[in-house]
C-alpha cells in the first residue's frame, strides 16, 4: 500500500484549524481536514498541569508530504510547540484512497 498518513495538529480557536486546513488543501499537501472539536486536552507544560480547550485537526496526507506539512502547520500555527504528530494508514477503503490519492499533489520523482 501506499504510504498514506495521517496528521494531528491542535489548536486553541476553531479560526485558525480552519486556516491550517484550508491552506494545506488549497497547497495539495492534505486531500481532506477534519477539525473536531471542542476538546478538552489535559497536559504538563513548563512544570505546571493545564487544561485547555481545542480543535483536533485530522489531516489526510501522504508520508513523502509529511515535511512539508510540518513546515507550513509551524508557518501558520500560533502555539510555541505545536503538536505535530504522522501515523500511518495501514487500510482503508479502495475507493477511499483512490480519492485520497488524486486530491493530493503527486509524489516528487527524484
């Protein structure tokens, strides 16, 4: 299979997960965004426990793409260390990443 990921990002304003989203599908480096949210994230930052809402940004991409996400997810991310985290797509539907596939800007061939 393909080396399909998928990459999460937070974000404290539904505005900007929906800036990060929009400009990586405009750019071809994520087929598809989901912003969900609200959540509740509960986490260790700078010694002290903190409890913050935010938007999940799920970003549908490439692995060969995952650079390039990262750089333009920290261009346009407000927090000093965004969470930035690729899995890999292990399955999916056929059809499903067939279109994941012709969303997405074609690998560079070296």
């Amino acid at each position: 299979m393909e080396g399909f990921i998928q990459v999460t990002t937070t974000t404290e304003k539904r505005e900007d997960a929906e800036r990060i989203a929009r400009s990586l599908v405009e750019a071809r480096l994520a087929a598809c965004v989901q912003i969900v949210g609200p959540i509740t994230s509960i986490y260790r930052w700078k010694g002290k426990i903190e409890t913050a809402g935010e938007w999940l940004c799920l970003i549908k991409s490439r692995e060969e793409n995952y650079e390039a996400v990262e750089q333009a997810v920290r261009s346009l991310h407000p927090y000093e260390t965004p969470e930035i985290i690729a899995v890999p797509v292990t399955a999916g539907s056929r059809d499903y990443l067939g279109w994941l596939r012709g969303e997405l800007a074609a690998p560079c061939e070296e």
